[in-house]
C-alpha cells in the first residue's frame, strides 16, 4: 500500500492535483529549508570567526560533518514522518533515534567550542539553532504540540544551564535561551502549519471522490429504480399469463394461444420500454448539461459564462454535444486549474458549433478533454451525426474544445421560426 501511495510522486507536475502539488512543493520547501539554515546560520559564521588553533579547527570541522548528516538525514525522513501525520503509514518513535543522536553530537560540539573559546559567542548561539531546526522539523509532526512544547522548554533550560557553566555570563546565557526558544518555536510552526494545510486539502480531494462516487451510485440507484418500475409488473403479468396458459393447454382450452399472444405483446412491449430507459440513460440532454456545468463549475470556484441556447436542435444532436459539454466539464474540474471557464453554442450557415474555453490548461496537456479514450470518444459520437472535433491551445494557458455539427435545412428552418 505504501508503495502505491508513493505512486504519484513519480508523475509529471501537469497530471498531479492541487493537493499533490501543494504537497510536492511543501516537501522540497522542507528540504531546501534545513540546508539554508545549516549554510547561513552554521557554516558561514564558523568558517569566518573560527579560531585557527589546531583544537577549534578539528571541532568547527566535526561540527560542519554532523551539520551536513543533520540535513541529510532529515531530507530522508521527511517523507515518512509527514505520511505519518498525514496518517498513511506508521512510523515508530525510534525512527528519529539516528536524528536525535545528531542533535545531541551537534550540541556538544557547540559547548566543546564554547568551552574552547574557538569562536565568538554570536557565531555559537547560530550554530546551537542550526542544530536544532532539521529535527524539530521532524519532531513537530512525530508528537503532539504540548509534548513539544513541554520538551522544547526543558531543553531550553539543559542548554541555558550547561552553556551557562562553559560561559557565566548572563547576558549571553539569556541569548542561548532566546535562541533555543526561537529555533524550536520556528521549526514547529514550518512543519505544522504546512503539514495541517496538507491535511486539509487531502480531506477536501477525498471529499470530492466521495462526492463523485455517491452521485455515481444516486445514478445506479435511479436506473436500477426506472428497470424495477418498467419491468416490476410486466414480469409478474407474464409469470402469471404464462402460468394459466400452461393451465389451459393441458386442458385442451383455446384460450391457451389468446393468452400466449398476450404474453408476447407484453414482452415486446417491455423490450420497448426497456429502451426507452436505456435511450434516456444514455443519451444527454444538451439545455440540462449546459445549466448543469455550470451549476458544477461555479460551485467549484470557477466561474463559468454559458452562451447559447439548445431548444429547437434534434435530439441526436443535443446528445452529441451534451457528452461534449459533459466530458470537458468533468476534466476541468478533475484538472482543477481553471479559474474561468466558457461554453458558447451558436447555429451559423447551417451548422451548429459548441465552443468550450478554459484557463487550466498548461502545454502538453490541458483541462479540457483528456488525450486518447476521451478525445476519440467523443469523435466517435459525433461522427454518428456527420460532426468534427477540434482540441488544442488558443493562446496562453488557454485551451479550446471546438465541436461542430451539421444541420439540415428542416431543423434550421425549425429553429429560426422557433
């Protein structure tokens, strides 16, 4: 199961959803993050206020090693610590164990220098922050937010009174603890409040599969309500009419083939009706499609602009262009880019032209009707009406679904006396 959730990390930025960007985003901002304060906040004040005597050099080189593990390792865990926040998979408290033995090498380091006066007492505060941020980054997501604070504060108090012994200083004892507070607060807000904006958008994306799931089984449910209401009693009619002609047969009864003919125009009347119920299953109703989008879409947050009207079309063509309609609005809101969406229909020359824009659309790909199944779908219900179809860019970050349809001259003339 890890495995598969790990799946879509692997996929091109232009397929994944907002949640899966967001996230990828927030992740390498997490991993950029501990590098920068390791590089700002430790390595360039130790390589430029670093004591050249033989002792400091060796512990200010040591320092930088285990500053560079510390990032290391907390660029591996970050992926595991955050699916376990986010409840994906399991993490045991020991897996920060190689972490926390690097804070604490990190520290020590810091007071040895402390205590050797290898470097000024700015350069070591910075180094003692440095230290502390890889895993409190990791921390903050492993453990309740008052079991941080609670431990945040009695280290902050270990290192006032261990550094306070190397330096007496009480100024400077001050500063350790404002540091110690800093780092630890910092770091517990960058991971918490990231990984939180993750946990609710990953709720609304699963809200939404529900969502689209449910209306999903609404629908089975109406079609297996319209099959139970046409074919219900028709069944138990036949049931019965064939039953009594049996009855009737062995008795040598002529009425025997009367109610045999009727059982046959029931049956032939059940296939018709069973059509019709397939037919409107099938079938899409272009006006009821068009207000749908854009019921769907400005729930959505995309604002949608509809222009047309689809009353005095034939019924194969309302149908046509409703899987239309119905297919580029479901990949725009699948995409979820779009923050403006248009539908145009307009009867011109003896053709009828649907037009769908979006503003989703990135280059190689778009919101607009998804390659392969979706696009020769789509050409093949249109060819059952002489129609065309036509999907590409139209400009930047725009993307154009043209449908067309030919009318014949009854219908057109229908239309315009209409």
């Amino acid at each position: 199961m890890f495995g598969r959730i790990r799946g879509w990390q692997r996929r091109h930025w232009r397929d994944r959803s907002k949640a899966e960007r967001v996230e990828l985003q927030s992740v390498i901002t997490w991993y950029a993050t501990t590098w920068f304060f390791s590089l700002a906040w430790l390595a360039m004040p130790l390589v430029g206020g670093l004591d050249r005597r033989p002792v400091p050099v060796i512990v200010g080189g040591l320092l930088l090693l285990v500053g560079t593990l510390q990032c290391a390792e907390a660029n591996r865990l970050t992926r595991p610590v955050l699916d376990h926040y986010l409840g994906r998979a399991e993490l045991p408290p020991r897996a920060l164990r190689g972490a926390a033995v690097l804070l604490a090498l990190g520290l020590a380091l810091d007071l040895a220098l402390a205590a050797l006066d290898g470097t000024d007492p700015v350069t070591i505060r910075l180094s003692i922050g440095a230290a502390l941020l890889p895993f409190g980054l990791l921390y903050g997501l492993m453990v309740p937010v008052r079991v941080f604070l609670r431990h945040s504060a009695v280290l902050t108090v270990l290192l006032m009174v261990v550094f306070g012994l190397a330096d007496p200083d009480p100024v400077r004892i001050l500063a350790i603890g404002v540091v110690t507070a800093f780092g630890t607060a910092f770091s517990l807000l960058a991971s918490r409040c990231g990984a939180w904006t993750l946990a609710v958008l990953w709720e609304a994306e699963r809200a939404r599969e529900v969502e689209a799931r449910l209306a999903v089984a609404e629908e089975r449910l109406r079609f297996g309500r319209d099959l139970h209401d046409v074919m219900g009693r028709n069944l138990a009619v036949i049931a019965l009419k064939s039953e009594l002609a049996v009855q009737l047969a062995r008795r040598g009864r002529p009425e025997a083939v009367e109610q045999m003919i009727e059982v046959q125009r029931i049956a032939q009347e059940s296939q018709r009706e069973v059509r019709d119920v397939v037919r409107g299953y099938r079938e899409a109703d272009l006006g009821v499609e068009l207000a749908g989008a854009q019921g769907v879409l400005t729930a959505a947050g995309i604002e949608c602009e509809v222009r047309g009207e689809a009353a005095g079309l034939p019924a194969e063509v309302q149908s046509a262009l409703g899987w239309v309609v119905r297919e580029t609005t479901t990949n725009v809101l699948r995409h979820g880019d779009a923050g403006r969406c248009s539908v145009g229909l307009r009867v011109t020359e003896g053709h009828v032209v649907l037009t769908v824009e979006n503003d989703g659309a990135a280059e190689g790909g778009g919101a607009g009707v998804s390659g392969g199944s979706g696009l020769a779908g789509l050409r093949e219900r249109l060819a059952g009406v002489d129609g065309t179809l036509e999907a590409g860019f139209a400009g930047d970050g725009v993307f154009r679904v043209v449908a067309e349809v030919p009318l014949r001259e009854a219908a057109v003339v229908s239309e315009v006396t209409a």
